[in-house]
C-alpha cells in the first residue's frame, strides 16, 4: 500500500467513526428529551420507557429534529401540559450537551 491509500484508508475509518458518534450522540439526546417529556407528562417508569422508545423512533420520520420537535410538542399539548415549541427546543438543545457529555465520558 502507499501512503496515499494509508491516509485513504485513515479518512475513511474517521469519517465512518465520526457518523458513529453523531447517530448515537443524536440516539441518546432523543432518550433524553423523552424522560424530560415523560416527567412532564406523570408518566409511570413503564410509560417513560416505551416514550422514550417512541421518541428515538420519531427521529427516523424524516432528516432533522422536525419530527421529534412535533411530537414533542403534540404529545405535551395532548397531555395538558403548557409547554411550546421554544420550549422544547430548548430541552433539545439542553439534552444535546449532556448526550455528548454522556458519551465522552464513556470513552
């Protein structure tokens, strides 16, 4: 192999790494909004897994946080809750910092 294959090679295992990292970073910070959500809505620690699955699953709707915002939101408002969509992506924000944390910490 020459060096430019190496290097290649190298870019491509980061790369693949890097996209790793974001989908599980991404995975966790749903999880997180989910229990936050869940503790909005009084929902029993059964309940709270089962959304906090439904939530992760929302992600795969479409590219972006659009999807999760939306549910968020929608499951919130349904649940009486008086929560907005400044609201929750503020959590989203929140809950993204502390995934990343989350997982650095694990390495």
């Amino acid at each position: 192999m020459t060096t430019f294959d190496d290097r290649e090679h190298a870019f491509e295992a980061k790369f693949a790494h890097d996209e790793e990292m974001a989908f599980r970073i991404t995975a966790r910070r749903n999880r997180l909004l989910g229990q936050w959500a869940a503790a909005k809505m009084g929902l029993t620690p059964a309940e709270t897994d089962a959304y906090c699955k439904a939530v992760v699953q929302a992600e795969f709707e479409e590219a972006g946080d659009e999807d999760v915002v939306r549910k968020l939101v929608g499951d919130l408002i349904a649940a009486g809750g008086d929560t907005d969509e400044a609201a929750v992506r503020k959590a989203l924000d929140e809950q993204m910092i502390e995934a990343r944390r989350q997982l650095l910490e694990l390495k």
